[in-house]
C-alpha cells in the first residue's frame, strides 16, 4: 500500500478531491437542508480540502508519505470549515494514523469511520457519518488496493442512496444529505487514483421534482449562531469544553489532540460557547456566523460612527462623551453578537469597532464581518483595553476618509501601553511568582508584572515598566473596587519623578480592575 498511496499520491488525491469538489460543491450546497438550510455543505468541504492541498504544496518534495499524511490531517483540521468540514478533517486524521504508519487502505477507512463517530456528540444516522461507515464496512481486505477503494466508493454511493429513509426531513424535501454526498465525491478521488481509473465526471444527485422544497429546520431550531474555533489545551480541559457546549447547543464537533482542537457548534449564546473555550485553553481563529441570513436586518443610518465595547458605567460614559455609540458587558464576559452587531448595523453606513479586550475582539470581528455583508462599511481596531479605544477615539475625524481614519485610529490604539491592577482570586503560578487570593497583581500589556498588598505601590512599579523618555500622557480609570486615594497617591509620585508627563484621571466604574494605565 505504501506504493500506491506515497508523497505524491496523497498530493495528487488531496489537489483531486479539492478540484472536484470545487465542480459538484453548488449541486451539493443545493442539497444542504440537514442539520441547518444553510446552504454551504459543499462549499465547506471544498474549502476544508483546499487548506489541506495548500498545506501540502508547502511540503518538501523529498518529503516522505508519513509526512504527507501527517500534513494532510493538519490542513484539514486547521483549516476545517462548518460542521461537514470538520468532520471531513476527522477522517483525514483517522486515515493518515493507519496509512502514514505503512496499514492497508481498509483499516484506514475503519479508523476514519470510528474517530469520525467519536467527535461527533449526537451522531445522526443518514448522513456522511453512516455512508462512511458503510463504505469503511466493505473493504474486505481486497487483495487489490484499487478495488478496496472502487468497492468502498460503490458502497458509499448505494449507502447515499438510502439517507433520505434514515432522515425524515431528506425525503421530505427529496434530497439526499449533503455531507454524504460530498464524502462520495472524495472517495471516488482516492479510487481513482489508488486504481489510475479516473472518471470523467463526478456525480451529485439533484432534488426530486416530485419534492419540492418544504419543512426544512430553520437556521436558529437549535442555535442561531455557527460559533467555530482552534483551541489550544490539554484533554482533559477539553473533556469538560465537550459536556459544557454539548448543553449550550448542537451539531457538536470537537476534534483533533495534542493541543491542537478544531471546535463546532451551534448555539444561541455564541459568547457562552467562546467563554467556554477560554476556560479550557487559549481559543483563536475565532468565526461566528449567523445561521439565517434571511433574517430581517435592524434599519441602518448614514454617516461615519464608532462602536465601542465597555466594561463600568464609568467608561461607558466616558466613551459616548467622546462620540462613541457603546455596548456594555459584564466584567469577565464578551457581549452578545446579535446585540453588537445590531450596534455596528445602526450606527451608520462607515463603522469603526473598538473592542476592549482580547477575547472581546474575535467577537467584534465577527460582528463586523456581519454587518459588512448587510452593506455597512465596518473596520475592527485592535484595541485590547478601554485606555486604547479612548485614545483612539481621542484622533477619530469623521471628515476623514474612512480608510485613513480607521488606520489612524489604529496608530493611536497601538502607540498606547496598557496596564491594570485587579485582584487575585485564586492561587495561580505567574511570570513573576505565586500569586494567591487576595493579592494585587500589576500587570504590563496582558502580563504579570508585580505582586504585592499595597495598590499604590504596585501602581508605581506597573508605571516604572511602562513610562519611556517619549511619554506624554498617563491616563488613570479608577474602578469601584480601588482603595481611597489611590489616584491622588499616584499622581503625587508621577509629579515628583515625571513632571513633564500630563496626567488624566477618570471614574471608570469597573468592578474586575482596581485601576486601568494608559501610556501614550
């Protein structure tokens, strides 16, 4: 087997599959009634498969077919899209651990079969998870590898043929699943080139005319958010991250190992599912879609207008006296999509985003990216704290083209240090040493910088790191939870050893953070 599927033959089924798919992927987005009418089943898979080939055109040409494998499983997790395609990367996976170690093409597919049910929390009969089972059933250890893989596609084929008898809503609308019949397709690919048999074309059944379209589950029956992402974490976190966004929603897929997770679900409560990942890792590649595009969008103004997200009453005041329109969130969570997206949607046709934190800002981006397509003109600013959205807002021109004040606006946000001082509230080991509850912790751009008891002390020490010979401006938010005269006391220091340096002072409001820095 290790022949027939080396290097370059996995390089060529990955180019070929992707291609085909790329031909039938409208047919099966057609198809896409199961388990949201969302049309894009097969664009996924082509796009799943396509990072996959890309991965694998990055290789070296010496490179071995481990190798090969190995960077087809990882191009398709990282760049699985929805749940077809993440499942599609599963199979990968489960394929490369039997091929890539020199196993059979029927062991392979066995392996593909069980990982892929595996990922899956509610596996449904009648979709590709069960015609991949059908076909990985039929590889009866065929003396030629060409005909294990033309038996396997053949069966896969007939197995497709009989979803709509598993799944109501497939016969009602006389369709056959869409996954299933894009799996199909890449089976066939690996035939043809396990056998050197190619066919001409690569089929995809259309709706029965005797079915017209009726009945299909509605984007938003069991969540109206498609929430995606890449998950850095240990197992065990994310045993928890599965129980956790199993209860937050379906169409659930967590797959992937050694750090590296691609996450899938449908949710109403987009922000929760997110959350839930930064309890079990580090999340990034964040994508948040709105399952019903169909929806009716919010009434739109014209004019240049700026969103801001803020955690205190304080700041949010602060925010809309400089111009800004603002959504507010609780401290220690993100604000809901549909919420800011409304905000972005009604603040105008020309829209500056300014986030306030990290993880807040995967969510602004996919609000944006939603807004963009209702016609608004949206830019996110990389803002990870409120002192950079106000010195931000503090260069917004709205007579400005809008490209140049998003990218000044960008410059104002970046050329401002952040620090914070906020309460430990729980032992933890940090960069500078063990922290326990009831410590104050400084801390630098996102990093811990000092611990200790006394907050103006601490506040000195953050302010020692984050000052230079250019500074001009210290901005201090005061927070609810701040001792008295914290302010004053470092503002009496920063006059004695930094005279130059103008000092603002604000009530912010926030109860997480004792204090908020900002240095320009």
């Amino acid at each position: 087997m290790g022949e027939v599927l080396d290097a370059a033959a996995v390089r060529r089924w990955c180019r070929l599959a992707a291609d085909a798919l790329g031909r039938t992927r409208a047919g099966i987005d057609a198809l896409n009634v199961f388990p949201v009418p969302d049309g894009d089943t097969g664009t996924n898979l082509h796009l799943t498969l396509l990072a996959a080939a890309e991965r694998l055109d990055g290789l070296p040409g010496d490179a071995d077919a481990a190798a090969a494998w190995r960077t087809l499983a990882e191009g398709a997790l990282l760049g699985a899209r929805g749940n077809s395609g993440v499942i599609l990367s599963q199979m990968l996976r489960g394929m490369a651990d039997v091929l890539g170690a020199g196993g059979g093409l029927d062991a392979a597919l066995g392996n593909a079969a069980d990982l892929a049910y595996r990922a899956v929390a509610h596996p449904v009969e009648g979709t590709m998870l069960s015609v991949l089972r059908e076909a990985a059933g039929a590889t009866l250890l065929a003396a030629d590898p060409g005909v294990t893989a033309w038996t396997a596609a053949e069966r896969a084929r007939a197995a497709l043929r009989r979803t709509p008898d598993h799944l109501e809503v497939l016969a009602r609308n006389g369709v056959v699943d869409a996954g299933a019949a894009g799996l199909c397709v890449v089976l066939e690919t690996l035939a043809a080139v396990v056998s050197g048999e190619y066919p001409e074309t690569y089929d995809v059944p259309r709706r029965s005319q005797e079915h017209p379209p009726e009945d299909a589950p509605r984007p938003g029956d069991g969540g109206a958010y498609e929430v995606m992402y890449l998950l850095d974490a240990d197992d065990g976190p994310v045993t928890e991250l599965r129980a956790e966004l199993d209860a937050l929603g379906d169409s659930l897929v967590v797959v992937g190992g050694e750090r590296l997770w691609n996450v899938h679900v449908h949710t109403d409560d987009a922000g929760a599912a997110i959350e839930a990942g930064l309890r079990a890792g580090r999340p990034y590649r964040v994508r948040v879609t709105y399952l019903d595009a169909a929806q009716d969008r919010p009434a739109r103004r014209t004019g240049r207008g700026v969103v801001a997200v803020a955690a205190g009453d304080g700041l949010a005041a602060l925010l809309e006296e400089h111009g800004a329109r603002v959504v507010r969130r609780a401290s220690g969570r993100v604000p809901g999509l549909a919420e800011l997206t409304e905000a972005i949607t009604e603040a105008g046709n020309e829209v500056v985003v300014l986030p306030d934190d990290g993880t807040v800002l995967a969510v602004a981006e996919s609000a944006a990216r939603q807004a963009r397509e209702d016609g608004v003109h949206a830019a996110v600013v990389p803002a990870r704290a409120s002192v950079q959205s106000l010195a931000a807002l503090a260069v917004h021109d709205p007579l400005r083209r809008f490209e140049d004040d998003v990218i000044a606006m960008t410059r104002a946000a970046g050329a401002t240090r952040s620090g914070r001082l906020e309460t430990a509230g729980s032992e933890a080991v940090t960069s500078v040493g063990m922290c326990r509850p009831g410590d104050v912790l400084g801390l630098v751009d996102g990093d811990v910088a000092v611990i200790g008891a006394d907050a103006s002390v601490l506040a000195a020490g953050v302010l020692d790191r984050m000052l230079s010979p250019g500074s001009e401006l210290v901005t201090l938010i005061v927070g609810d939870g701040a001792p008295d005269g914290l302010a004053d006391r470092v503002c009496e220091r920063l006059y004695a050893v930094r005279p130059d340096v103008e000092v603002a002072v604000y009530h912010g409001g926030q109860d997480r953070h004792l204090l908020l820095i900002g240095v320009e």
